[in-house]
C-alpha cells in the first residue's frame, strides 16, 4: 500500500459526496480511463489502479466463472472502557485487505488477501477460480462509476479525534450515573469508534465505494438496596463522527440505565400461560428482526428452509401492518450508502398492506427469483462472503393509540426491554429473554416485572398482530447481528402493538 495522508484523503473524498445527482470531477487514470477524483482517491487509498483490478477480474473467471467481485477494506477501530471510577482499558486495531468472489450458477468460490499486492491478490484470485473448471477468455469491460449515496455525514472524523478528547464524556457517564442515585454500586461503560474505507470492483465494471464512519457509547450500571442486586444496560449508536458525543447523550444515557436499573427492585414475575402481549414501541422491534425479519431472507426462501417460501404475494398479516427492511435512514446504525455487492441501499417494503411484498435479496437471490437486488448484500469484512441480511427493520405506523391497545387488554403483559433470545429460522419458533416490563390488569399498567420468558412462532405472531399503534421508534442501541458465522450492524424498531397471545414463563 503507498504512503498517503490519510486527513487528506478524507477531505478530498467523503466531503465531496453529498448524493446522487452530483456530477462527479473526472480525472485520467493510469490506463487513460476517466474516473471522478473520488474514485481516484479510493484507488490511491489501497494502492492499485484500474488495470490491475482488470487483471485480477479476469484471472477470476479465467477457470469460467460467469461473474467475479473485487471486495477492499480498511477498517481503524478504537474502544475505550472505565471500570472502577477510572478509564483503563484501551484498544485500537487496523485492518486491511480485498476478498475476491466467483460466481459459477449458485455456487461461490472465494478467497480473501491480507496484501494488497499484485501476486498476492492474483494468487487469491486464482484460488476463488476453483469453483469453476475449463477455461474462459475475458475482456476488460468499460468502467462503470457507481457514486454513493450520502446517509451519513460527520463533521469530525475519529481519526482526527485523540483519546484525551474522548475520556472526559465517558468520564461524565460514570460520574453522572453514580450521582443520580445513592444505590447505584458499580459503573462499567464504554466507548467505540471506528472509520472503515471500502471499494467494489465487479467483472460488470462496476467500480464504487463508500466511508463508513459508526460510534457506540453505553453503560452497565449495578445497584444494591438491602443485599438485593440489580442491574441494567443502555447504550446509543450511530454512524457519526465526534459530534456524537456531548452532555444530551451522556444525560439520555445515565438517565435510562438508572431508571431501567432502579425499576427492578419492584419488579415480581407474572404468572405462567399464554395471554395478550402489548409490545413496547422500540426496542421490542428486535422480536420483529429475529423471529420474522430473518424468514424474509431470500436464502432462506429459495432453499425452502423459510416457512414465507411459498407466501409471497399471500396475505400475511393485518391489513395496517407495514414492514421496511430500510438502509437509507440518517445517520443509523443499519444504514449503508451501498452494500458490499456495489448496490445502492434502498426502503424495501417486506410487508405492505398485510401482503408479503418483498424478500432480503442479495446478488444471488436477486438473480433467482428475477428480481433487482435490493441492497442487502452485506458482509462482516473482506474475510467473508456477502450475504442477504437486514439493515435498519422495523414496522410504521398504525391506526391505533398506545393508550386503547393497552385499554383493549384484561390481563396480560407489556414488555419493552429485551436482552436476549433464541430463534428457529425455518418455523420461526423463538425464545425471547425479557429483562422488564409490566403488568396488564383490566386495561392498565400496574406491577413491574422482570427476567421471563416469551415463546411464540413468528409467523403466527405476525398474523396474531391485532391493534398497532401510531408511536413508531427506532431502537438506536447496539444491536448486532449474527448469521453463519458473521456479525453486522443494524438497528430495529417497531410502534406499540398487540400480539393477542403468546406464551409467558413465569410463575406457575
């Protein structure tokens, strides 16, 4: 890799981006192909040029692969953590490299480099090839400049930001938490940040990129009150840059974990059986990502696993319910100006008017059911292969008030603090772990309760979905996703909705 300033490389590329209907300023590569100047500054950034991404394409599909990606990645993290009163622990990490992908029908080949030198990405390129036998003579395909989108900006990038910056918010944190209530015993909390350069070359000429920029900063806070120990947690993320931090979100955040931590000491266990269930608007949305959100995955769908395979188009819920698989909200979690197939994020529709409406496509599923991708493809690092996986999912808006679905219920419980559960992807069966919540008794709030267990089946729950509420909210905490090995950002909301019944283990 050459030797650049990364400050201005940052000035010079992620400034310059501001949407789609920018008219990017070209410039002459090295082979005489014309390439805007932020295209030119990715190149640099990983230290190749147009022809060596042509080369390397083509000793992909040399073997006769029919399509063959390009993956580089820089990624800078930072943690910070505070234990016992003090900031003590401190990490930071690079990584770099490019994964190579072929596509031979469904089947991948891939193989991934460390070095981003001419032999070594050939050598990787060579071994994804394998998928494929024979022989195929391909020619370099005209450049095809893919400019982002913008849902984030920052207006200090981490890298610019040194850790005597940092450790007087997390300070502020642990001081605030501990000040706000005489039981609270120990504060754990934590900072991290991190910048991550990304470019995709395709076998197409496709050629884009993007700068992804993500903060989290949370906090554990444990509480005593007569030799009884509580404990609960809070925590926001964003793809922000230093501006993230300030006195609001230290405020927001003590604030919640104190009253969270504080509510435990009331709380009792409701008794056992199934009943009406009113989901928190939130942070319940994680019900929504994992017991229905991963049965929308395309490749569940097309290998049949997925009880939605045969229901698109089929009524699946109440006519009010509207589900959004979204990677274009501002500044969010789950948000990607493109995914890591060189596809532009877009709002995909799941379910619309109560209709299945919409799978989470990637390339591949894209390419099976006939469909345009829909900017899901996304990996954990250059390591992996891009997969169909959420973004942002959540459910809008409803006809109904947060105040009538509770009314509407005798008895039952309302639950919004999740941590967290188990999920059979192809039934959708699922175990949620509920950290806290309350009673329902005759259409009213009343006892807090903690530590049970929900039990359902997703697609019935959806279809069990009666009253929805006009209170919609994304959860902005830290929310990662698991599958097949890899791990990604997102986020999940939801409004205050009615389940009619599921199963609550409490007491018997």
């Amino acid at each position: 890799m050459r030797n650049i300033d990364r400050r201005k490389f940052l000035k010079s590329s992620g400034s310059a981006v501001v949407g789609s209907m920018l008219l990017p300023a070209f410039v002459q590569s090295c082979q005489g192909a014309s390439v805007s100047a932020e295209i030119q500054a990715y190149l640099e950034h990983f230290g190749v040029d147009l022809k060596l991404l042509q080369k390397v394409t083509e000793k992909a599909l040399s073997k006769g692969g029919d399509y063959a990606d390009l993956f580089f990645e820089h990624k800078i993290v930072n943690s910070l953590g505070l234990e016992d009163g003090k900031v003590n622990r401190a990490f930071s990490n690079i990584d770099f490299g490019v994964g190579i992908r072929v596509l031979k029908g469904d089947q991948t080949g891939f193989a991934y480099s460390e070095t981003i030198t001419p032999e070594a990405m050939l050598k990787a390129a060579n071994t994804a090839a394998n998928i494929a036998s024979g022989s195929q003579a391909v020619s370099a395909q005209e450049i095809k400049e893919a400019m982002p989108a913008n849902y984030y900006t920052i207006n200090k990038s981490w890298e610019d930001v040194s850790v005597p910056e940092k450790i007087p918010f997390i300070q502020k944190l642990n001081d605030q938490v501990f000040d706000l209530d005489s039981r609270v015993s120990k504060v754990n909390a934590f900072l991290n940040d991190e910048s991550a350069y990304v470019m995709f070359y395709s076998s197409e000429g496709v050629l884009t990129y993007d700068y992804r920029p993500m903060v989290s900063l949370g906090v554990v806070c444990v509480m005593e009150q007569n030799g009884q120990l509580e404990n609960s947690y809070s925590a926001r993320s964003f793809r922000k840059g230093f501006e993230f931090l300030n006195q609001e979100v230290v405020d927001l955040l003590a604030n919640e974990v104190v009253d969270r931590t504080a509510l435990l000491f009331d709380a009792t266990k409701p008794k056992a059986g199934e009943m009406p269930v009113v989901m928190g608007a939130g942070g319940s949305g994680i019900l929504l990502h994992e017991a229905i959100g991963h049965t929308f995955e395309a490749d569940f769908n097309r290998k049949g696993t997925s009880i939605f395979a045969d229901k698109m188009g089929k009524k699946v819920a109440e006519k009010f319910v509207n589900i959004v698989d979204d990677g274009t909200l501002a500044e969010n979690r789950g948000s990607i100006n493109m995914d890591d197939e060189g596809n532009r994020s877009e709002k995909t529709y799941l379910v619309k008017d109560g209709i299945l409406n919409s799978y989470i496509h990637d390339r591949i599923s894209a390419r099976h059911y006939q469909v345009d991708p829909t900017g899901n493809g996304r990996r954990e690092s250059f390591r992996h292969v891009p997969l169909p996986r959420m973004r942002a999912t959540y459910m809008e808006t409803g006809p109904h008030s947060r105040e009538d679905i509770i009314s509407d219920v005798k008895q039952g419980i309302y639950v919004d603090n999740f941590s967290n559960g188990e999920v059979k992807i192809g039934a959708g069966d699922f175990t949620f772990y509920v950290k806290s919540g309350y009673l329902i008794e005759n259409g009213k709030l009343t006892q807090p309760i903690k530590d049970i267990n929900i039990i359902g089946n997703g697609p019935q729950a959806l279809a069990d979905i009666t009253m929805c509420a006009s209170d919609y909210k994304i959860d902005n905490g830290t929310w990662t996703c698991g599958k097949s090995g890899q791990s990604v950002p997102v986020t999940c909301g939801l409004p205050t909705v009615l389940v009619k019944k599921l199963t609550v283990g409490g007491v018997s």
